[in-house]
C-alpha cells in the first residue's frame, strides 16, 4: 500500500513547478491548478461587462487592470483568454517595444502573431475566422452566392472579384490602401500565399520576389502605415466578434534619459484608439500599481480619460489560499491509497494564519510558503526513515556552528545556481520552438537584445541609435573597459534591397562622420549583388577594411532571447528564485558566474567575449548529454532528494531526443563522481530515492 508520505518523498515539490514570471497566453499553457474561481472573479465580471457592450455598439473601450507584484496579472490575462475566447479574439501584446517609434509596427507586429494563433476547439486560426465572419460574407444573399462549398477554391479562382466585393461593401468605412488590404486578405485564403501575407501584414520587411508574388509595390514601413493596417481591422469587423488587445507588463517599456517610463507615447496610442474611431477594440492594460503611481504626473489628463474603467487586483482570501493549495497538492493526493484527511496535507491552516495575520495575501506569496513548508515536511520523513540530513555529508566529521552558517549559504546559493539554470534551459528551449528564422524578430529588437547581453557581460558604455535617420534603432555603439576605440553594431535582417540600400547609406555617414573606429554589420540575408547600388556601398565599408560584416547564427539569437526574456520577467518584478525576487544587478551576476553567454557565437565574433574551441560532441546523429547531465544534478540539487524514476521522467520530459538508457547511464555516472548518491541502492528502481552530495 502506497500511503501519502512515500508519494511525497519520492516527488518534486509540487510548488517549485510554478514560476510566476509573465507568459504571453499563446506561447505558453498556463497552469490549470492555479484557476481558484474565485480568485479576481470581479475582475473577470467587469471585463466581461464591458467586452458586452463593444459587442452590442462595437464603439472600442479600454480598462486597466492595476496589481502589486506576485498579484497575478499575467496569469489573469491568460485566465481572461481562456474564458472568453469563444466571444471574442484575442490578441496578446507584451509592452517592450525597443523604440517608441515604432510603437504602432510593435502592436501590429503582435497583433498577427495572435490572430494566425487556433483558439482551443478550433481547426482554423483567429484569422481565418474573422475572415469568414465578415458581414461580406455573411450575409444570405452573398453567402447563396459564394459562400458554397467550394468557396475557398472560388475566391482563389477570381481575385479581382473577390477587393471588389469587399470594396463595394465597405466603401463607406474609410479603408486605408483598400486594393492592397483586400488583395492581401484574398491571399490568406491561398494556403500557399498564407504565410507571405502574414508576413506582409505584420509588417515584415519582404523581398521584392515576394512583394511581386502578392502584388504589392511596398511594405508596411512607416508608424502611420502599421496603425492605419490596425485600423482596418477593426472597421471592416463591426459584424464580427471583438478583438481584445491585452497589453501586458508597461515596466518592459523604453525609458527616458530620466530612467522614467515613456508611458505617455503609449497613451498617446490608447487615446488614438479610441480618437480616431478604431472600431470593436477591447483593450486591456496590466500595469504594476507603483508604476503607475510614480507615472501619474506624467500622463495627459486627456488621456487618462482614455481609460474607460480601473480595477484593481484585491488581496486573496486564507479560504482562497487553502484552495490554491488544494489545487497544488491535489496531484499528489491522488497517488495515495488512502487520501488525506485534510485537501492540504501536508500543509495546514495554521501555517496560513501564522504567516498572514492580516488575513489577506497574494497568490505569489501563498505558493512560496507552501514551497518552504511542503519541503520542511518532506525533510523531516527522510530524516525519520533515514537518518540523514537534507544532502548527505562525505564525511561524518564534526563541524562547529560557524561552518555549518556558511555550508547552509553554500547551499543556497547552488540551490539559487540550480533553479536558474533550470529556468534558463527551459527559456532556452521554448526560444528554440518559438524562432525558427532570424528575420522573425524585428532588426529594432534583435540589436535591443544584443545591448542587454553586452551590459550583461559588464561593457557599460552602451549607447543606442548610432545610425541616423529611420533605421536609427537597428543600431549601437559601444566601448570596451579601459579602451579608447569606439565600436559600431548595425543588426538588419531586412529583406528588402531598398531598405538594405538606405541602412548601408547611413553606414557610410558614420564611416565618413569617424563616428566610430570600427564598425560591424551583422547580417544573415543576402547583401545584394552586381549592380545594386546598396550592395556596391556594402563592399566599399565591408571589404578589404577594418570594418567587419557578422553573420550570426540562429543558436546565437536563441541565447540572446533568453536572456532577453529573463530581462522582462526582472523588469516587471516577476522573476522569482528560490523565493526571491530577483533583481536586474543579480541576475548579471547569475548570467556571468555561469558563463551561459560565453558559447554565443556571435558575441565572440564581435569580440565581447574570448572565442572557444567548437565543441565536439558524441558522435554522428548523438544528442549532446551534457546539458542532460546538468539537469539532473541540478533537479537534484532543487529538490534535495527524490525518487529515481521521478528524475528520470522528469529529464526525459525536457530532452524528448534522449533515451531512458542513457539517462539512467548519466544518474550512474554522477554517483560515481560523488555528487549524488542512491540513498536505497538495494530496493527496486520504482523505489529508489535519490540525494546530493554535500
């Protein structure tokens, strides 16, 4: 018989598996067990209310949604999604915008990246559905007329036929460049034109092959064009379901030269919505309550008006706490013959009442102190069944108190060491489904993301924006500790050769302007050849000179994006490691101590950091074991101790290409090296439990 004490010494920790750092709701599932109805179940309501009234006069409201830290903001974007879906279509948005001057190509940009997104119980993207729901289309007389069976492989037999439609239908609705928004909305209906025309819309720089494969004459390239685009989705839609733009975490935003938030360009933005008569909008706004209040003086009162209601995110109840917890043990209760009695064994609520006086909370705290609690009681049943601490020591030596303070910091910071690398394998991963190309990613961001990675690495004389003109922010400079020379980064993975042209005419200002000593391109796409005029002044800077051109590999971009991503869950207060909430200043120091930027190939190619030998690993068609190996140590390491199938479960979960054989080879191999150890070697596999090393 498996009673509850077995279960809980051989699992995880089941509050360690939730790290609250913001998620955008389309890229990560969230964590059901966090859904406590009613948990900000008022919030919900009034959003709920005013999603009702865009669907009865489709006249675009904003709310904003106002929480401490750890109050669960992001979550209840996430929760919002799920629950609303089926009324509306839903668009995430985080606010980190590399430039406020591209404020309007960042939200179009997301906005798409939403709508191709298939809502739960759907086979086909928001985009498509929206697309059929057009009043065009849904109306009797029209749908007898084209709306058959066969009414993709009509639409795609007759294009012309198809902006004229849509034109004589919205002739009345001011749409912005009608020709080419239909002509491209017609393309989405192609699945072999699909992706191009997503790419079109969210403002992709496209090559001129694939504008004449749509038939258009430019892109989308200027802050008025990308919210004119934006505006057409929504007065084309009056018929259809809302779009709810969720703009999630303001404090990722660019800063002033005052290090203040520029918040006011964003309301600019929001009264614009709202000014300009943008139809069937429902825009919601997370922001942190201090941010808001130190921000309050600079914000337009015309534009707070903008802002249609404020609700804030209330304290949770200890009855709501309990059932927070409920949810998290709940898993483990299972497992059990014989259930507790209590749903939060091995919690109770004296503990709730002990640490919050107050009687309220937040979600954030609850789920630490469950996961000091939970952990407090799993050592206690290792201890009683066999006798050893937490790690096991090598020795059995005495040891004063002063030595046992500093192996208990010792320990916590591997503990803090071993959490982190854990996060940043996950992040790592989820960077490596997410971007497949580099020109998925805006040349604004992706030089944003190179700053952060060079400040991290302690070169702190960066500046943004060397170019001048429109391609201003696809650029950097810089200069090395203790040297004079100032260096140039411009980063554009612009496919057209026209904007290719004008990035390598604004080079050729900085060389002539000695702006900076040396100046590298970084660049993966084609550089043009023969004639073109941008390529020919490529080869004037780049070629048989001091200046360098970089082409930067995907891996490269992956290691920044992570990093990148840990940068925003600091930035909007949410990054929490065992326990802590980590700091800008810390997590530096995490990212140097470990060297995790130290394998980016393109980092070393710009001389950041030292270049590396490559890496020779296993051999062909092996996966590399090494990142497997340091998973398990530092699984280990979080949990104390655990079972032996529940770690290698776990690893497998993270390394679907790894097999169970070798996994099981690297656990033998750590015990050999005495940084873990089998604490019952003689019982079966099933039953085994496994412990670090101290």
């Amino acid at each position: 018989m498996t009673n509850i004490d077995d279960i809980i010494i051989r699992e995880i920790n089941p509050f360690n598996r939730i790290n609250p750092k913001p998620m955008n709701f389309w890229e990560e599932s969230q964590n059901p067990s966090l859904n406590v109805e009613s948990i900000h179940q008022d919030v919900i309501n009034d959003i709920q209310e005013f999603l009702e009234l865009v669907v009865t006069d489709h006249r675009s409201r904003s709310v904003m949604i106002v929480g401490d830290p750890g109050s669960g903001k992001s979550h209840l974007l996430g929760r919002l999604k799920r629950t609303l879906n089926s009324k509306a279509f839903f668009v995430y948005i985080l606010c980190d915008w590399a430039d406020s001057n591209n404020i309007w190509r960042h939200i179009l940009r997301y906005t798409v990246d939403s709508l191709i997104q298939i809502p739960d119980a759907q086979t086909e993207s928001q985009l498509i559905l929206w697309l059929k729901s057009l009043s065009a289309f849904t109306k009797r007389s029209i749908k007898q007329r084209i709306f058959n069976d066969n009414i993709w492989d009509f639409i795609r037999s007759d294009r012309q036929k198809f902006i004229k439609h849509l034109k004589d239908t919205y002739r009345t609705a001011r749409i912005y460049n009608p020709d080419i928004f239909f002509g491209l909305l017609h393309d989405l209906t192609n699945p072999e034109l699909y992706t191009l025309a997503c790419e079109w819309l969210r403002g992709d720089s496209l090559s001129e092959e694939s504008m004449q494969t749509l038939k258009v004459k430019q892109c989308i390239e200027t802050e008025d064009e990308a919210k004119n685009i934006l505006a057409n989705f929504g007065r084309i839609s009056t018929e259809t379901k809302p779009i709810v733009l969720c703009f999630d975490n303001l404090d990722t935003m660019p800063k002033l030269s005052d290090k203040f938030l520029d918040i006011q360009t964003f309301f600019d933005v929001n009264t614009t919505i709202h000014g300009e008569s943008l139809k069937n909008f429902l825009v919601i706004i997370s922001i942190i309550t201090n941010t808001l209040n130190i921000h309050q003086n600079r914000i337009q009162q015309a534009d707070k008006a903008g802002i249609h209601k404020y609700t804030k995110l209330k304290s949770i109840t200890l009855e709501q706490a309990k059932a927070l917890w409920a949810y998290l043990l709940s898993d483990i209760h299972k497992q059990a013959d014989i259930a507790p009695k209590s749903a939060i064994f091995p919690l109770n609520s004296q503990i709730l009442e002990n640490s919050f006086p107050g009687k309220k909370t937040y979600p954030r705290n609850v789920i630490n102190l469950g996961m000091i609690e939970y952990q407090k009681y799993k050592n206690d049943v290792k201890q009683q069944r066999f006798g050893t601490n937490e790690t096991a020591n090598n020795n059995d030596e005495k040891q004063t108190d002063e030595t046992t303070d500093t192996e208990n910091l010792n320990d916590l910071e591997e503990k803090v060491k071993a959490e982190f690398q854990i996060l940043w394998q996950q992040e790592y991963q989820k960077n490596q489904l997410k971007t497949k190309k580099i020109n998925l990613i805006a040349s604004s961001d992706l030089i944003r993301m190179l700053q952060e990675a060079i400040e991290a690495l302690g070169v702190y004389t960066v500046k943004p924006k060397l170019l001048s003109g429109r391609f201003t922010s696809y650029s950097l400079s810089y200069q090395q500790v203790g040297k004079q020379e100032k260096i140039g980064i411009v980063w554009t993975e612009d496919a057209n050769m026209n904007s290719f042209f004008h990035v390598m005419n604004a080079c050729q200002r900085v060389i002539q302007q000695n702006s900076c000593h040396k100046l590298y391109l970084i660049r993966l796409g084609s550089v043009g050849q023969g004639k073109l005029v941008g390529y020919q002044i490529y080869q004037q800077i780049f070629k048989a000179t001091n200046h360098i051109h970089v082409k930067p590999s995907l891996t490269s971009v992956h290691y920044l994006a992570t990093y990148h991503s840990l940068v925003n869950s600091v930035l909007s207060q949410e990054l929490v490691i065992q326990n802590k909430v980590i700091n800008l200043l810390q997590l530096k120091d995490l990212i140097q101590s470990l060297n995790f930027l130290d394998k980016c190939t393109l980092l070393q190619d710009l001389g950041i950091i030292p270049k590396q030998e490559a890496d020779e690993v296993g051999g062909k068609g092996k996966p590399d074991l090494r990142p497997v190996k340091y998973f398990l140590l530092n699984l280990v390491k979080t949990q104390g101790f655990m079972g032996v199938p529940i770690l290698i479960t776990n690893s497998l979960d993270q390394f679907p290409a790894v097999k169970e054989p070798d996994v099981k080879l690297l656990i033998e191999l750590l015990c050999q090296e005495k940084k873990v150890k089998i604490i019952n070697p003689d019982a079966k596999l099933q039953d085994q439990l496994i412990c670090l090393l101290a």
